[in-house]
C-alpha cells in the first residue's frame, strides 16, 4: 500500500479541455506572431537597403560631377573627396580605368600609392563595363558589412575613372 501511495502522488495533474485549447491558441498565436515579425523585418530590411542603395547612387553621380574636373589634379582632388565625405559614414572612393587609387576620403595623400588595386572588386568591375556597380561585403579595414556602389565618370564613351561611395549597413 505504501508503493501503490507513492505511485499515485507521482501522477501529473489532469488538465482540463478548456486549458489544452487555451495552450494551444497560445502557442498558435505566438508562433504566428513570430512568422509575421521575421516576414515583416525582412521586408523592411530589403527596402531600406535598397533605399540606401538609390541614395548612394545619386550622391555618386553629385560627386562625379566635383571629381570630373580635378582628375588630373590629385592634390586637389583628395582634399575635395576628404571635404565631401566629412562629417558623414560615407568612404568616398576615386579610382582610375587601371584600378589605382587616385583619391579615397579614409585615407591621406600619402597612402594612396600603398593602397591595393581595385579593379578586380566587383562593383568596380561593373563601373569598367559602363554599368552602375552594387556590392554588399564585409569589409576587414572596417570591421563591419558595407554597400559599395560604382559608376563610371565618361568623357565621350571613354572612361576616365570610376566613382566609388560605401556605406555601413549596419543601420539597415
């Protein structure tokens, strides 16, 4: 008797119908809500990246029109790049049809000529081919995931270097 006793108390508590329904509704409900959060953000995400996107490319094509000029010039040049990316998050980038860096508002005048070629990066690359370059990576100088856009600077069908703006999407 004193087993049967023991047996008993060791029983888990019977719940009733309207409970389990209540559970289950509950579980339903949190997992729909979790459904509905992860649909949401990614869609919130893909378009506030693809707005981050547009707005690159059109400070691109502000910053092709000041950089133009100054190509031969690569003094003035990263002193105009170093003035219009200051007090901003963007890394504005001028690179020749070669891929050599000629002006970079992260770096000095000095640590051009350091820099590594560029034309093998992929939105460089698409710039080379009269296209508007787009590349999401990480970047290892930074430490975080960036969006790189490129589009080429044309005199008459000949390019004449690349414009090259990059943003964290670490808001995104």
């Amino acid at each position: 008797s004193a087993i049967a006793s023991t047996e008993n108390s060791m029983e888990l508590p019977k719940i009733g119908f309207a409970k389990r329904l209540l559970m289950l509704y509950g579980i339903v409900f949190i997992l729909v809500l979790l459904a509905t959060d992860w649909t949401l953000s990614h869609f919130l995400q893909k378009r506030d990246l693809l707005e981050l996107q547009n707005s690159l490319t059109r400070q691109s094509v502000l910053i092709r029109e000041l950089a133009t000029p100054l190509l031969e010039d690569s003094k003035r040049l990263q002193e105009e790049i170093k003035k219009i990316s200051a007090g901003t998050d963007i890394r504005v980038t001028i690179v020749a049809p070669a891929g050599t860096v000629l002006a970079d508002s992260s770096e000095t005048l000095e640590q051009l000529p350091k820099m590594e070629n560029h034309m093998h990066r992929p939105e460089i690359a698409a710039a080379l081919k009269k296209e508007t370059g787009m590349s999401t990576r990480y970047s290892v100088t930074l430490a975080t995931r960036m969006l790189y856009i490129a589009i080429p600077i044309l005199d008459r069908g000949n390019i004449l270097g690349i414009v090259r703006t990059a943003m964290p999407i670490t808001r995104v």
